[in-house]
C-alpha cells in the first residue's frame, strides 16, 4: 500500500511530459507572448548501488539489518553508476521571436567499483585489501544561469530553430577521481596501508557565485516526410575558475589516524583538511579555464495515423557518471482534443533502465506537461532505484 501511494504521489508531483519536450510542433509562423515554468527531478542509481529495498529501509525503519546490507552487496555490478539531477527554469516569450529566461540546476554524478561500495555498507571485516582497478569518480556542481535568445520559424521549410546566449554563476563544484593504487586495510582498524595511489581532488573554493562563466544553446525542429526530427544542445561554453585548488595524492604512505588536540587552532577551530592536504597531498591553487556540463538531444517522431505517434530518442550528458541515453515512446491524442498520454522505455543515462508514462494536457489557452519515469522500482523491492520526474507549464499572455 505504500508502494502504491508513493507512486500516485509522485505522478502527480513529479509528472514529467515527453510528449512535447522539446519536440514542440510547427503549428504557426507567428510568435506569441508567453511564459514557460519547467521543473525536473532525477534520482537514479544503476546495477543495484541503491535499491528500493535499501532505500525504504533507512526511510521507513531507520536502519539496515545484515540482510538487507548483503542482499544490497548481491545486486551490485563490477561497475556501478549513480547521479541525481534537479533543475529549475522559467522563460519569457515577448511576442517576436526574442526570449529571456534564468535557472538553476543542481549535479551529483558517481562511478564506483563495488568493492569501495562494499566497503561503505559494511567495513572491512570482509575485504582487509581493496584494488582500485578501474575508474571511481565523484563530480557535483549547482549553478544558476540567465539567458537572452531568438526564435526563427521558416513556414516553407517546416523549421523552426532557437539560440540563446547563457550567463552562468558557479554555487560550487568538486570532482574526485581514482584510477590506481591498493588499500591494505589492518583487521584491527588501526592504520591502512597506501600503495601506487592515482588519487586526484579539483574543487573550486571561491565563494559561491564568484566563479562566471558564458555558453550557448541551439535547438531545431524540422518536419521531413511527414515526421518531426529535433536536435538540441545546451550550456555549450566555458567556467572561467580564477581559485581551483588542485590535490595529488602521494603515491605511497600509511595513514593512522590523527590526535585531535594536535588539530585545534587557537580561535578553537578544527584544522583536519589542511593536515590531510599537507601530509597525504600534494596541493596547488591556480586559474582555469572548465567546461560546462553541456548535454546533447536528438530525436525524431513518427506519426502512426490520426492520432498516434512513435518516438524514439538519444540524449548525452558530459558528467561523471551519465552514459548516453536511449528512449523509445508510444503517443495517443486523445479524439477531439489536443490532449496525449504516452508511456516508455529508456535504457541508460545515470541508470540503468527504466518504464515512463506521462501527459500533455491543454488548460484552455494554456498548457500542462507531466510524466514520470521509474515506474518498475516503486513496486519491486529488488530493482535499482530509477526515479525521473518532471512538470511543465506554458502560460500563455
């Protein structure tokens, strides 16, 4: 029953709406005053790093009992991915084409082998020694942008086409990264023993939104024989970092612990990090020049008679963790209307797979988009936690 409600809670909070995104038909040639309202939600996990039953335990019970850690370390992969994204944007249509919009969006992505996920859950009673084999990487980053563009629409042509210019302020930003070395861990808890570490740390410590940045934004929608082919990309640009502090771990050492008195300063503030910078890393704090997290959209729609439609797209996202994203949808317009429900499938991104279903629903002159994907892992316990969400408005003026 909890299942069920958590399901019917998050349709109606967390709705997204395929059917439209991005794919907005070419219905006139001329530009209307309006306003466009966007939230989205993403927490995913893939080859079992979360999964439903590991989730509603600490939710519901506030713990995890041995068998649930164990049924936890059964599902995970060699190699396990997981991300969570959310995001808000809003943009004005002024009637001729141009458009200013702001946002913000929140980045969390993580790959990891799962002897480091194993070692989480439950210690090293069971795996004294641990070899970084192959890529384990952490990457966040929030940023708020705004945005001025203009919009073209060549009615002969069946194009319509979109660009913006960004302004964007960096919140923060960190990226671990590591891709060798061994820890032998000592059973009695005492020391761990490093070897041949290939451990990397870049973190901005500017303040927040004291790190700027500019980019771009294309969007193109064409109707070819009869279907709708899109292409998109978006945050196309560049963070100017004037304060990234860059650490290299020191290949081989021994770390047992620290006297806590020792790291006290005077005004009675704890001095841990910059001990463990000093002693375990070899630090540097200079300019650079990063990219934006920019992701790419392509996707083409085919009409099935009257009233359905097939879709079927890729999506990319450059961040640790997001592999490329397959979606395939079924839509039905509702007869009379201009109403459409749809449902899918995806395959990748931050996770693995995932059922979708959503709607496009006109509110007189204006507009409601809603879908959810995830459907799978909110009624079996056994399945990864894949939860998309996103709701849609367009007011229109």
């Amino acid at each position: 029953m909890n299942r069920l409600y958590n399901l019917v809670v998050l349709i109606l909070l967390y709705g997204t709406c395929f059917g439209q995104e991005g794919d907005s038909v070419i219905q006139n040639t001329t530009f209307q005053k309006e306003i466009s309202i966007d939230k989205k939600l993403v927490v995913v996990g893939n080859g079992g790093v979360i999964t439903s039953f590991l989730n509603n335990s600490l939710v519901k019970e506030n713990h995890w009992t041995d068998e649930i850690i164990q049924n936890q370390i059964n599902a995970l992969g060699s190699n396990n991915r997981f991300g969570a994204y959310a995001a808000f944007d809003a943009a004005y249509h002024i009637g001729d084409g141009t458009f200013f919009g702001a946002g913000y969006q929140n980045i969390i992505g993580a790959t990891t082998q799962k002897s480091i996920f194993q070692l989480i859950l439950e210690g090293n009673k069971n795996q004294p020694n641990i070899t970084l084999d192959q890529h384990n990487g952490f990457e966040q980053i929030g940023f708020a942008f705004v945005t001025v563009g203009k919009e073209f629409v060549d009615s002969s042509a069946q194009r319509k086409t979109s660009f913006g210019v960004n302004l964007y302020g960096r919140q923060n930003y960190s990226k671990y990264s590591a891709d060798g070395g061994t820890f032998d861990l000592d059973s009695a808890g005492e020391s761990i023993q490093v070897n041949d570490a290939a451990l990397s740390i870049s973190q901005d410590i500017s303040d927040p939104f004291n790190t700027f940045g500019i980019g771009a934004s294309f969007k193109m929608n064409q109707i070819v024989d009869e279907n709708l082919i899109s292409f998109e990309i978006n945050n196309l640009g560049v963070f100017f970092g004037s304060n990234i502090r860059s650490a290299q771990m020191i290949e081989a050492y021994t770390f047992d612990g620290f006297n806590l008195s020792s790291q006290i300063n005077n005004a009675g503030g704890v001095t841990l990090q910059d001990s463990v910078n000093n002693n375990y890393f070899e630090t540097d704090t200079s300019s650079a020049v990063q990219l934006l997290p920019f992701s790419t959209r392509f996707a083409i729609s085919k009409p099935l008679g009257n009233r359905n439609s097939f879709r079927a797209e890729i999506h990319y996202l450059y961040f640790t963790g997001y592999y490329p994203l397959l979606k395939a949808e079924y839509h039905q317009h509702f007869k009379g209307k201009n109403a459409s429900w749809n449902v899918g499938a995806r395959v990748g991104g931050f996770g693995n797979y995932a059922l979708s279903l959503g709607s496009y629903i006109p509110l007189g002159k204006h507009t409601l988009t809603a879908q959810i994907a995830g459907l799978e892992s909110m009624v079996s316990e056994n399945l990864p936690v894949n939860w998309y969400g996103k709701i849609g408005f367009k007011i229109m003026l």
